[in-house]
C-alpha cells in the first residue's frame, strides 16, 4: 500500500468495505451501495478486492438525469450566494463567491491551468468535506432537530471562454 492512496478492500471483514459503508451510510446496505459504485464507475471489483477507480467524487457521466439535478443545485447554490450578498448591507454578514479570471491568455497556458485549478481545487475540497463530515447528522447519528437543520457547502468551477478578436477591450 502506497501512503496516501486509498486501499483495495475487502468486502467483508474488519477492515473492509462493508465495513466502511456501515461506519459512514448510515442504514444502507453495503451490497447496495456496491452496486451502486460499480454501475457509476466508481469502484470496480476484481480479484475479490474493491478498488476506488475515482477519486473526484460522483460524475454521472450516463444519467442525463442526475447530472440536470446537479447543474440544477449548482446554479441554484450560487443564485442564493449571489442574492444573499445583494441583500447583505454589512461586510460581515456577506457570503464567499470570488473568482480569479484573466481576459487576454494564450491557449497553451489552458490545458496547465486546468489541470493545477482541478488538482488544487480537489486538495481544499478533500479538506472541507472531512470537516464537514464529523458534523454531518447522518455520520454522527445525532439526532435531527428541523428548526436545527442547515445545508452548506462550497462550490468550485472552472470556466473558460473564446474571446473574439473584436470583443477584446483594450483600455
């Protein structure tokens, strides 16, 4: 096992898959959720070991469906972000949403800050989701109260864009 890579496991045992679903799924069945990885790309099974094959985080890459609802929550995370902040009349009160963006690159630096933005980016989100997680109600087994019940998280995107000649702003 190599440090800081996820190992093959098992699915059965004490240091095992199942094991791992127990600990942090709360009542699903680890079969199901095995399945689940597998169909998605996620895991594959060979050898009687699970490996993780993505280390991303879901993409579903077949189900037109699930990715409309993930560009759906996306879209509608920054539209509340971006309300909150108009809405907000003190420096205090005001939520997270910068960017970095340059208007005059050449197209060879695009792939390199593609792939730093994507390798860095997954660092911090990595970070944030292990915090998160020792909170989360449904890891902890804490018991939910709604009055009590918060949604939070932060997004990250890459963007970029074509600009014609003609649209170029030169001040």
């Amino acid at each position: 096992m190599v440090a800081g890579q996820p190992r093959d496991l098992p699915f059965d045992g004490p240091l095992s898959f199942a094991e791992l679903v127990r600990r942090y799924s709360g009542d699903l069945p680890a079969r199901a959720v095995l399945d689940e990885l597998l169909r998605v790309g996620i895991v594959a099974e060979t050898s009687g070991l699970i490996r993780l094959l993505n280390r991303t985080g879901y993409v579903p890459y077949q189900d037109e469906q699930a990715k409309v609802a993930i560009a759906g929550d996306a879209v509608a995370d920054l539209l509340a972000t971006l309300n909150h902040n108009l809405a907000t009349t003190t420096r205090d009160n005001g939520r997270l949403q910068l960017s970095v963006a340059y208007d005059n690159l050449p197209r060879r630096v695009l792939s390199g800050f593609q792939t730093m933005s994507h390798d860095e980016s997954l660092v911090w989100l990595r970070r944030f989701d292990a915090w998160l997680r020792e909170f989360d109600r449904d890891v902890t087994g804490e018991e939910s109260e709604p009055a009590d019940t918060f949604r939070a998280g932060i997004g990250i995107d890459y963007f970029e864009e074509k600009i014609p000649h003609e649209d170029r702003d030169d001040d």
